[in-house]
C-alpha cells in the first residue's frame, strides 16, 4: 500500500502559525455557514408541513366523498347470486339492531353497549364491533331470504307486497312524527347513515317476498298423531310428569369449622336422614316426619303438606335423583336417600307417581313441526353463502 503524499500548499498550511483572531474569524464564520444551512432546511420545513396540511385538508373533504361513493356503489357483500351495496345491506344490519334493542335495550348497558353512540364505533369483542356483530346476524338473515326468494321464484310463487309494504310506510311515518323529525332523517336513523327511502323500499319488498314464501312452506307442514305417538315413546321421560316428596337435611356446624368438624356434622346429619328413612319405612308419614326433624325456621315450608311435588318434568328436577326419578322401574312409595358432599347435605327422596298429560301433545307437536321447518330450511340453504367484500 502507497502512502498518499501531500502538496505544497497542505504541507504551507500545517505550517503556518494560528492566532486568536484566525480562530476567532473560523469560528464566525462556521456560524454564518450554519445559520443559512438552518435557514435552507426551515424553508424546507415550511413547504413539506404547506403541502402536508394542504393533503391533509384535501383528505378531510374528499374521505366522506369517497367513503359515500364507496358505500353507494361498491358490493360490499355477495349472497348467493345477490350483490349489495352497503348503502342496502345496512337496512338489514340496523333492523337486526332495531329488533335486538326490542328485547333487550333496556338491559344495553348491561352488555356494554352505549345505545347514544355509534355501535361500529364500540367494542363487542376482541376482533368485532358492535356493528360487525349485528352484520353478521343479517348476512345470516339475508342468506335465508335469498334462498327463498330462489326457491320462490323457482316454484313461481307470485305475492303482491303493496298491502304490507304500505302498512310499513304508514308506521314508518307515524314513528318519524313521534321523534319530531323528518321522514328522511328517520330512515337514516333507523336504517344507517347512507338510507334513503328507495333503497329501503326495495329491501322490504324483498324481505316481504322471501317472508311469505317462508309462511307458505310453514303452513304446508303436516304432523300427524303417529308421530306424536312415535315421538313420545322414543323418550317417555322428556314428556311424562312425576309427583314425589323430598326432605332436604343439612349438616349443621361453625362457619370456621375444621375438616374434621364438617366430617362429624355430615355423619350426625347422616345418622338423622337413615333414622328418617326408619321411621318412614315403618309406616309414617313423611310430611310430619319432615315438621319433626326440620330446622326450627323450615317449619313453614312442610305447612300444607309442603314436602309433596306435583307436575315435575325431568327437565326441571333436581340432577341429583332425576334419573332415579324418572327410572322405568320406580313405582310408588320408593325411596332414596342422595349425598352431596360438596354442600354438605342429605335429601330423602320418595316417589309417588308418574303418569302422561295429553297436553303434552301441543308441545311435541310443536317440537316435530319445528324439526321439521327447521330441516326444510337447512336443506334450502344448503349451497348458498356470503361472503363480505
């Protein structure tokens, strides 16, 4: 490697002898450089935040105009061979949200929604909005009138919607004038920000159509009573009744009481119910049976023969003895004596009976008639989906 030499001039330089005032005048002038190296990038500055604030107002103006257009004319979500714009797709989301606030906006609060706010500006869960939530119960929703308006078509299904649709205009307006404002502000209350009379209009018409056809398929639906018959004998238990008597005994024993301490109160309890259970097998009655070794403050609830339970499905007993209960061998005068450890109790359980309601009847027709629609409707949708843009 060659070492650079140096020239005279360099070499004159290194020589030369630097006073107060050279440096004085180095110094002075290393500011002036500065200053206008300064001046050059604040100018600079100014016109990158000119252009900046320029964008930024421009955006500003022109993000609604976009975001209109975008909502207006952009498919947001496609459903079966429908496209709709969010401009018509927010008429089904904002009437799921109508109907949810019609049963539970009172409680809104209660499931951290603020009913005063935009809801697509509020959290529902870690990865929705309130509005996403909604949206997806009307693409559920929508996917079903798209189907049936399909299957209507098909099946040439012809309804006239005026008469409904003119009814909803009617309430429409009424609503409109009991909030004292405009029909056109109410849609847009009611129905997003971007709805306009037409849009909705359309919306409901086809609701309105796929809901009809809905009616018509439900109203084809047949149960007949050897179904009914059928349906209860393949599981008497989910339809039959039973009546029994129950004596619930607690052990009894200090609030800071030691293991060994519940262990002796559940062993005294249990001595208690088995001595129950003596007495009962010899022949006394179990109501006065439960007035004699209840708790003093438990004297009201055996009044009136109060240990007798009458009309009790299998549903609503007790997971404890409901399969007991309910066992097809059971027959009256049984009796159980059923531990839990966990609250520290002891309950004596006699049967009395149990037997079959015709009424019942209404209620398993209703289940096998909802079997049904709700198969009919699983096999119409079946091939159709949605899926948001």
């Amino acid at each position: 490697m060659k070492k650079k030499e140096k020239n005279v001039s360099e070499a004159a330089q290194e020589k030369k002898i630097v006073t107060r005032y050279d440096r004085k005048m180095e110094e002075r002038k290393k500011a002036e450089e500065k200053e206008k190296r300064d001046e050059k990038r604040f100018r600079i500055g100014c016109v990158v935040v000119a252009v900046l604030v320029v964008v930024f107002l421009a955006y500003s103006v022109i993000s609604p105009i976009v975001k209109r257009n975008t909502a207006l004319n952009a498919v947001y979500i496609t459903v079966g061979d429908y496209e709709l714009t969010q401009q018509e797709f927010d008429v089904y989301t904002y009437s799921m949200y109508s109907d949810w606030l019609d049963y539970y906006g009172s409680y809104a609060s209660l499931f951290g929604l603020d009913t005063s706010t935009d809801i697509a500006n509020q959290t529902y869960s870690d990865d929705m909005t309130w509005k996403d939530y909604f949206e997806s119960e009307a693409a559920e929703v929508l996917l079903e009138y798209v189907a049936l308006t399909d299957a209507a078509q098909e099946a040439g299904f012809a309804y006239d919607t005026d008469e409904d649709y003119e009814a909803f205009l009617e309430s429409l307006e009424e609503a409109a004038e009991e909030e004292g404002i405009t029909v056109s502000a109410y849609y847009k209350e009611a129905y997003g920000q971007y709805a306009t009379a037409e849009v909705v209009e359309a919306q409901y018409r086809f609701s309105l159509y796929a809901s009809a056809y809905y009616d018509e398929l439900y109203a084809g639906i047949e149960v007949s009573d050897a179904e009914i018959v059928e349906e209860y004998q393949a599981d008497p238990s989910a339809y039959d009744y039973v009546d029994y008597r129950v004596f619930t005994l607690s052990a009894e024993y200090e609030e800071d009481a030691d293991e060994a301490a519940i262990t002796a109160a559940m062993e005294e309890a249990k001595a208690l119910v088995d001595e129950f259970a003596g007495r009962l097998a010899d022949g006394e009655d179990f109501n006065e049976l439960c007035l004699e070794y209840c708790a003093e403050d438990d004297e009201s609830s055996y009044e009136d023969d109060g240990s007798l339970l009458e009309g009790v499905r299998y549903s609503s007993a007790s997971s404890d003895y409901a399969d007991w209960l309910f066992d097809g061998s059971r027959k009256e005068g049984d009796s159980e004596i059923f531990e839990d450890g966990e609250s520290y109790y002891y309950t004596i359980v006699m049967f009395v009976d149990r037997y079959y309601d015709t009424e019942i009847n209404d209620e398993i027709y209703s289940n096998i008639f909802d079997e049904k629609l709700d198969a009919l409707m699983e096999e119409l949708t079946a091939d159709y989906s949605y899926i948001f843009s």
